[in-house]
C-alpha cells in the first residue's frame, strides 16, 4: 500500500472509532493498559533493556521485581512508565510540547546520570557521561545501511536545532492541511536527525511522536522489539532523504493501533497471538531453568555475615557518607537498629563496624528483619523552624533469599548475590530521594 492509501485507511479507521466514543470505562482501562504495557516492553527492549514482558507487566501492574536482573532495568521501565503517564497528561490537557517537556522526559526515562563507552569521530574510543535533562556535550553518528557515517547535529548546533524544531512544531500544531500521521512522524524525523541527547534519544522520540498522534486524538504506535530491523531500516532511509518508506511503516503500525481500539470499543478480544506466545516462552523458560543445576544457599550463620559484609554494610555506607553531610546542620545524630524484636542504639563513629561486629555476635542464622533508622535530630541553624529528618531502611530475610524493602518495593537477591558499585549508587539515590526533597521543603517553606 502506498502513502495515499495508509492514509485514507487510517482516516476510515478514526471515523469509525469516533463513532464508537466514548469508550466503555472497561474498554477503554483493557486497551490502554494492553498499550501501555506493550509500550514499555517494546521501547526499552529495542535499547537493550533485558526484562521480559512477563517481568515488565510484573513490575508495572504489581510492584514485583524479577530476580537475578539489574536494577538499572527495573528503574527503566518504571522511569519509561512514568514518562507514558506524564505524556497521555500533556496530551489530556491539551498541553503544547516544550523544551522543558522534552528535558523532563529525559530525566524520567534515564533516571540518573551514568558513564557509557563511546567512539569519538575519528573512531578512537572513549567514555560518555550521561546528564539527565542536558542535551548532548560530545558529537554522535550511525552507520547507515549503504555503510556511511550520518553525523547528527553537532552539540554547538543543538540548542539552535531544537529550537528551530519547537517553532516548527508550534507553526503546524493546528494545521488541517498536514495529516496527522505526517505530522507525527516528520516531528521524529527531525528529533532524530538533531540526536540532542547523548543517550536515550529513540526512547524519547518514540514518546514524542505518540504524544503528537495523541494529540490528534489518535492512539499511540508501538514498534515492537521483534521488527526493529525494520524500524531501523526504514528510518536509514529517511536519514538517506527517501522518507516514504518510513511514514508507511509507521502508519501500517498506527492501522493496527486502531484496529485494536475498535475491537475493544467493540467488547472484542484485543489479545494477540503473539501475547499468548510470550507467556508460553517466559513459562516454558522457567519450567527448562527448573532442570538446571543451581546452587541455592540457604540462610545460615556464614551466608547471612556474607551479606551483611559484602552488600548491606557497602550500601549503607554509601548512604552513611551522602546524608552525613548534613550531620553538622542538626543538633543531633542517632542510629537506631532493629534486629527482629530488639532496638539497639549505635554512636554515629564506626556505627558500621559496630553493627557489623554486632550481627556476628548475636546468631545471624535466626535474623529475620533488620532496620536502620538514621535520624537527623533537631535543625540548628537560625531562621528556620526545628525540624527532624529520618531515613529508613528495611531488610528481610527468608529461606534462600534476602530483600531490601523501600518505598513499598521489594528488590530481591539470593544469598550469593550482592549489590554492585552501580546498584550501590542507584539504590543510594533511591533512599535519599525523600530526605533530601523533605530538607528541601522545610529550607523553602520555614516551617
């Protein structure tokens, strides 16, 4: 089919989901958590994020995270989840796209900065550092399909491109005489010819265009992982300057987006054959794992020191060395430690050692819960209203594993499992995000 026909369908297809509005609540609930989940899946799966779509539904529905995978995935999806959230919103309010929008996506998505390999233009390797928000410091490019090297505006460049890129979108926003399909998926086009980030730039895109179709009050695309190579392709060919190619295979993925919204404003199926496969090979895979030699270590006096030694006291005292600098801000520190039943209180000087030593000395094979609260007692500096600050973190320990609890989610390691430098950090970040937010508060309000 070509551009003028995928377009005349789609047209058909809107009319005849126009006369189906408003949805059913039910309906509506179905087909948007099908996309959504869909959406997150797909869109970070292409990146290279490792969660199954079993593990992302569990994640996104209930909370659950997978075991054995990173928590740079995790935060991920529950990043990109946020990001869907804050642009169905945009498109709900009838909000215009902004730079700070496009920034605040990025933030979402990425969740925290971090160093990545890189090639310089000369093709000498080197090391990127990711800033959240921040468009991009050092050059990129990408081999095209006939081999060549396509250079993407170059950082000095970027600020004015996008620019130019937001005034064009304002400009056609409202234009009847550009199809919304076209409008969609020049506005990706664009983004990606510019690549203004060093990093996550085809996740943010592909959010950006699914908010434009949504603001044309049509439903979101999704590129599924499984035909990347030809998402790829087609947009090579765009970046060729042969740009038909691309519109048509998004329009044909926008025709299925809204067949799939018809049938359920019809009470239909919207499941996929593909959906069941998916369950079939996540469950066939555990069932296969089942038979594989694994080492389960169950919780004794030695796994349970090991723990402590190699991931609880390096986390905590990741936590320690950041919230302490704002010991001398308060009048007094207190660490308070919960072993099952039993409070034991801790000077703030080798605290670590001392809770380390403490663990050792009192059965580690019976522990169940451990707690640690560290509370910044009483604010002494003038101007500002007394005020206290308490971090809490949570751990549980059952028959072959161990779980941090915070923020009402579960991260989950077997006993031969410990956190990593980068989880470290991210976790770090996790836990002193509310702190600091509270300190932040208390410093702007007085109160």
């Amino acid at each position: 089919m070509d551009l003028k026909g995928v377009t005349q369908k789609i047209d058909l297809l809107e009319k005849e989901l126009d006369e189906l509005r408003p949805l059913k609540p039910e309906d509506e609930q179905r087909v948007m958590q099908k996309f959504r989940l869909d959406w997150n899946y797909n869109s970070n799966n292409i990146e290279g994020n490792t969660l199954t779509y079993g593990e992302t539904k569990a994640l996104i529905l209930f909370g659950i995270t997978a075991q054995g995978k990173p928590l740079k995935d995790h935060l991920e999806i529950e990043g990109h989840n946020e990001a869907i959230d804050y642009i169905v919103k945009v498109a709900r309010n009838e909000e215009p796209l902004t730079e700070a929008m496009i920034r605040s996506l990025h933030k979402m998505i990425l969740h925290e900065e971090y160093e990545i390999d890189a090639v310089t233009a000369d093709g000498q390797p080197t090391k990127k550092f990711i800033k959240l928000g921040k468009y991009k410091t050092i050059p990129n490019h990408v081999k095209t399909i006939t081999g060549e090297t396509f250079r993407f505006a170059t950082p000095e460049e970027t600020p004015a491109k996008m620019e130019e890129l937001m005034k064009w979108y304002r400009e056609n926003l409202h234009n009847t005489n550009i199809h919304p399909l076209i409008f969609a998926v020049e506005f990706h086009c664009r983004f990606i010819r510019i690549h203004p980030f060093d990093d996550g730039n085809g996740r943010i895109v592909r959010l950006l265009m699914n908010l434009i179709l949504m603001q044309k009050n049509l439903p979101p695309v999704i590129i599924k992982t499984k035909d990347k190579e030809n998402y790829y392709r087609t947009l090579q060919l765009a970046d060729s300057g042969n740009i038909n190619p691309f519109y048509i295979y998004v329009a044909e993925r926008l025709i299925y987006s809204l067949e799939i919204m018809i049938n359920a404003a019809n009470g239909l199926d919207i499941e996929e054959p593909d959906d069941i496969d998916k369950e079939i090979l996540i469950l066939k895979s555990k069932i296969d794992n089942l038979n594989k030699p694994e080492i389960r270590i169950e919780k004794n006096e030695k796994s349970i020191s090991n723990v402590f030694e190699k991931a609880i006291i390096p986390l905590l005292k990741e936590v320690f060395e950041k919230i302490g600098q704002f010991d001398i801000y308060f009048k007094e520190i207190e660490i308070r430690c919960l072993f099952n039943n039993n409070v034991v209180n801790f000077e703030r000087n080798n605290a670590l050692i001392k809770i380390f030593e403490y663990i050792k000395n009192n059965s580690p094979a019976d522990i169940q819960n451990f707690g640690i609260y560290y509370n910044l007692n009483a604010f002494k500096k003038a101007g500002i209203n007394d005020f206290n600050i308490s971090i809490y973190v949570h751990f549980i320990f059952e028959k072959y594993k161990y779980k941090l609890v915070y923020d009402l989610k579960n991260y989950d390691n077997l006993f031969d499992q410990f956190f990593n430098e980068t989880e470290i950090k991210k976790l770090t970040s996790l836990i002193l995000k509310k702190p600091i937010s509270d300190i932040t508060n208390k410093l702007n309000t007085g109160v």
